[in-house]
C-alpha cells in the first residue's frame, strides 16, 4: 500500500500589507506536489495564527487555469503562447527602434501596487527603470498614497519614514478616512487590524472614527464623527486650534527635535471650530471635546488613511495628523505614533542618526498638463494623455509590471483607448485583464507559492519590528522563469545587450552596488571593509536571497558579518530544507 510523502511549509502571505503567517501542507514528490491545506501559522511572532480569507486560497490562485504559464506573443490580432527566448527577441526587435528613432522618454513604465508585496519587483525594478531611461515612470502610489509619502519625506526626510500607530498600547485612537475591519490596516503593517482595535476598547481605551460614511468600523468605534468629505485638514487645523488656545500644546520628548511649532500655531488661529463648522459639518463642542479627550489621554495617536489621501488636500491633512501626534507629545513614543526600525531595506537606518535624505519635489513636470513629479514618479492620471497628444515626446512605448490601471485609475476609458494605439506594450503581468489585453508582450512571472518572499517594503511600516523570510513552497515548472530575471533581461535588452544575455548582469551590478553603500555609509557594521570580502562571504548564490541576505546582515539587527556578534545572520543558508523557517521579532522601539 503506497503513501503520499507530506511536508508543511511557512510563508507570509503575501496578498495584503497585513503579513500573516501561513502553514502550508504539501503532497506529492518528485516534482509532482500539491497544496492541500493552507491554515494560519500559529507559531508566527507576528500574526499568531491569525488568517484571512485570502491567504488560505493561495492554492486555488496557484491552480488557476487563468494564470499564465507561458509568453504571449500578440500575433494577427491573437495572443500565441511562445519561448521566452522568442518573446524577449519580439521585446528586442520592436522596443529599441523606438528608443533609437523617438529617444527613452517615448517609453514609459507603470509600476503596479502587486510589487510592494514582490522581493524581486522592489530588487530588481529600478535596475529596469534606470536601465530604460525614462523620466516618464508612473505607479499605482500616486492614486493612493503618495500624499503620506510626500508630506513625511519633507517632515522627516525620507518617504516611508511613516509613524505608524501603536495600536497594541495606544488608549486614544483617533482614525481618519480608514476603515480596517473591511481592508485591514495600511501604511500601518499588522495581523488582524480588528482584533487589535477591539482589544484597545476591551482594556478601556477609546476609538474615535471620522469618516463620511458609518463603516464597519465606525459602527465599532467608542464615537463616530460624520464629516463632510474632504474637509479633513479643517477638522485637524481647527484641533491644533483649541490645543493652542487651551494651553494643551506639550511636545514632549521629541521636543527637542521639532521645528516650527509657533508657526503652525499661528496658522491655526483662524480655524476656529465655529469658522469650520460649516465646512466639516461637525459642531464646535465637539471639536473642543475632541482636542481636550486626544489631549489628554496618557498615550494617543492620530491616523489617517486613504480617504485622507485620495482627496483634495491629502499632502496637508497628512501632514496634520503628524503635527498633532507631535503637538499632543505622541510623536516617537509608546502608545503614540512610533517609527519602526526595520530589519532591512530602510533608508532611515543608515546614515547619520536622526537625519533624513529629504525630499525635493517637482524636478520635472509632465509633457502635457505640467503636473510635477515625486519620488520619481509622475502622476498616473496623466499617463492617458501623455500616450494619446502627439508632440514631441509622445509615449509610444510602455512597460507595465503588474497592476490593472484600466481598473485602478481615473479617466480609465481615455487610458483603454490610449492603450490601443501605441506602437509596442509589454506587460510583466500572469493574467490578460483589461489593461494587458492590449500588449503585444506578456510576460508571465511564477505564482506566490513558487516565489521566495520577504516584505521588504512593508516591514518598514511595520507595528512590531519584524523579519520573516519565506522560501518558495512549491518549484518552479518547466519553462516557467523567476521573476528578477524577467525584469533583468528586459533591462539588458534596453541597454543593447541583446534579448539573449545573462540576467546574472543585472543581479551582480546590484549586490555590487548595495555592496558599496554599505561599506561607504561610516554608520553600517561593515563600513570600510573590502567589497570583495563582502561579496566572497555571500557565497555564490544569485537573486533575490543573496541580496535580502546582504540587506539583513548589514542592517540595524544584523551581525555585520562577524561585527556584532550575536545579530541577525543569514536568513537563508545555501541550501535550505524545504521545511525549515526563518523567523526574527523584536519589540516596537522606543525613541
């Protein structure tokens, strides 16, 4: 009688910003497996067991028929599956005429939001945008939140330096256009949002929404405040108000560190509650009682989400709620909002402590309408018009990597009949949905089970201070290739090396430059040391594990290679057993 050989294997999942664990069951051998269960880890640090509905139906995206197995090659109106060595030659053969005849700025890259939650698209999408040469880069933050970004860049100095709220020991929360019993949180990485948030109320703690609508969460929250919508940054201003006037302004410990304080008073003095009230629609007393309760409470935080940002005056109401976390002494501390100091990938960890790259804004401006850059990127909203005005400079090319803005963006129907009429679209993408229906090239990358995965953007977000690698449960298929090399080779391509080239290029010039930055930065663990030293230690491994495991060593908790003894080492071996997990947690910091 014949048994079918089971093994369990751990990811994070990696389908939202919330980073649970998952324990996964396997069955079959010889390369011929299946998932069979899918349950939450209950031994995860972070999450505890804790799963939603999505993570346990990895199996059934990895199954599905929809997904792509193959390039897509667009031929007489219809997409022919072909080689990759075809499908790169087709890339080659049509994108760089373009390039050669109209110059790179005739090519544009979309960056989805499925890369935030991608080691390989975070690793090895700049190499490709740099190599492209484009000053015509458009992403899914800029209709979500880059205001958020943009406004803690210019307050602390680098975009994802985001105080997010320590939810687990706050006893005020005061919640702006977020609604996380429906969505989880955001820019605020953690296992059940609700959970946390109906453990403040159990231990005594209020919960106060300001939201338009009477969510899920509102009708949870100690006290719904109905706004009217986008009059957010009135409500705040109209709170350092009252925390003036009523002599409630107390920095704290950040104190020292703030600038600016008297000037942001004096901008307040206008907006009394009575001045807004017929802009929030909120009454004047409960405004006062509003600023006195944040004010007062041993341990606060004020968080905004994306109805926050996605309306008129997201840069200002974002930065607001920071003023008041800052002005009510919750800024950095305990209970309030908090800085996480993530395990890799953070620019707020290296360099000198306490000082930020900061942000310039509006370098360049869009061809069309004039609209300013930021973080790199232009706004996606504009990618329809810079694709169908002719001129000097039209795109005529464009390179998207997962996303569907079809869907996701505004004006979508100009952007759907924009799309049709450009010379060559290549789409990093597993499915044809309405936006890659018109590409000429698909690029399909493996599904989540057959990838590797660290939260290399989200964990710097994170409400406890986190590190959890995850290899890949399931090989790859034949003919299926990794995703960094997908992206490797099309940035080869655009540098007229040809569609045939080693993806191994790519991969060496960026450990090579990560390299360098870490021995460069006088504050790393390896600063001053060899770079051949470095690279020899890393062994002969290539992707994404050998960079995520320069990244760990290098970082805040690792071991710098043998200069902090006892830090964090290598999360993955050379040759790992399938069933072994990496796991590293620590405490949210204190300032």
């Amino acid at each position: 009688m014949s048994t079918t050989a089971t093994r369990t294997a751990f990811r994070t999942c990696p389908l939202c910003e919330a980073g649970c664990g998952l324990e996964v069951t396997v069955a079959g051998s010889n390369g011929d497996e299946r998932v069979t269960r899918i349950r939450g880890d209950r031994d995860d640090v972070f999450s505890h067991g804790f799963i939603c509905p999505k993570g346990s139906t990895l199996r059934q995206l990895h199954d599905d028929p929809d997904w792509l197995r193959r390039p897509m090659v667009r031929r007489d109106g219809r997409f022919v599956e072909v080689t990759w060595d075809e499908a790169f030659a087709e890339v080659e053969r049509r994108l760089l005429p373009i390039v050669e005849q109209r110059g790179r700025d005739a090519v544009a890259v979309y960056v989805g939001n499925p890369n935030a939650h991608s080691l390989s698209g975070l690793l090895y999408l700049r190499p490709l945008i740099r190599a492209l040469g484009t000053t015509n880069v458009f992403s899914a933050s800029t209709v979500d939140q880059r205001p958020k970004e943009v406004s803690s860049g210019l307050m602390f100095g680098g975009g994802l330096t985001v105080p997010v709220p320590d939810v687990d020991r706050t006893d005020f929360l005061l919640m702006l256009g977020a609604n996380p019993y429906a969505s989880n949180g955001s820019l605020a990485t953690a296992p059940d949002w609700p959970g946390r948030i109906e453990a403040l109320i159990a231990r005594g703690g209020t919960l106060v929404v300001v939201d338009p609508r009477r969510s899920r969460t509102a009708e949870q929250a100690t006290q719904h405040v109905a706004i009217r919508p986008g009059a957010d940054p009135f409500l705040l201003m109209a709170l350092v108000n009252v925390l003036a006037a009523d002599d409630l302004v107390d920095t704290g410990p950040a104190g020292e560190y703030l600038a600016g304080v008297d000037e942001v008073v004096a901008l307040a003095r206008p907006f009394t509650p009575e001045a807004v009230a017929a802009v929030t629609g909120v009454e004047p007393g409960t405004v006062r009682k509003l600023a006195r309760d944040l004010a007062a409470a041993p341990r606060a935080c004020v968080y905004g989400r994306i109805g926050t940002t996605t309306a008129l005056y997201g840069t200002i109401t974002s930065w607001l709620v920071d003023v008041l976390n800052a002005l009510t002494g919750n800024l950095d501390r305990p209970g309030g909002a908090m800085f996480t100091r993530a395990a890799a990938g953070a620019s707020n960890t290296r360099g000198r402590p306490r000082y930020g790259r900061g942000l310039t804004v509006h370098r360049r401006r869009s061809r069309v309408r004039g609209a300013g850059e930021t973080l790199g990127e232009l706004p996606v909203a504009c990618l329809a018009e810079e694709i169908d005005t002719p001129g000097e400079g039209q795109v005529r090319a464009l390179v998207t990597v997962a996303g569907n803005p079809v869907l996701s963006t505004p004006n979508a129907g100009r952007l759907d009949a924009a799309l049709a009429t450009l010379d060559l679209y290549v789409a990093v993408d597993p499915y044809i949905n309405e936006t890659t229906r018109h590409a000429d090239v698909i690029l399909p990358p493996p599904t989540p089970l057959q990838k590797s995965h660290y939260d290399l953007a989200l964990l710097q977000l994170a409400l406890r201070n986190v590190a959890n690698y995850s290899p890949a449960v399931l090989p790859l298929a034949d003919g299926q290739l990794d995703e960094w090399k997908i992206l490797a080779r099309l940035a080869l391509i655009t540098q007229g090396m040809g569609a045939g080239a080693d993806p191994a290029v790519v991969d060496d010039l960026v450990v090579q430059t990560l390299i360098g930055a870490a021995v460069g930065d006088e504050t790393s663990p390896v600063a001053g040391r060899e770079p051949a030293e470095i690279l020899a230690l890393l062994g002969e491994r290539t992707g994404p594990e050998r960079l995520i495991d320069l990244m760990l060593r290098t970082g805040p908790h690792g071991d710098g290679f043998g200069a902090r003894p006892g830090g964090a080492t290598p999360a993955v071996p050379p040759a790992l057993p399938a069933s072994t997990r990496y796991r590293k947690s620590g405490a949210c910091r204190t300032a």
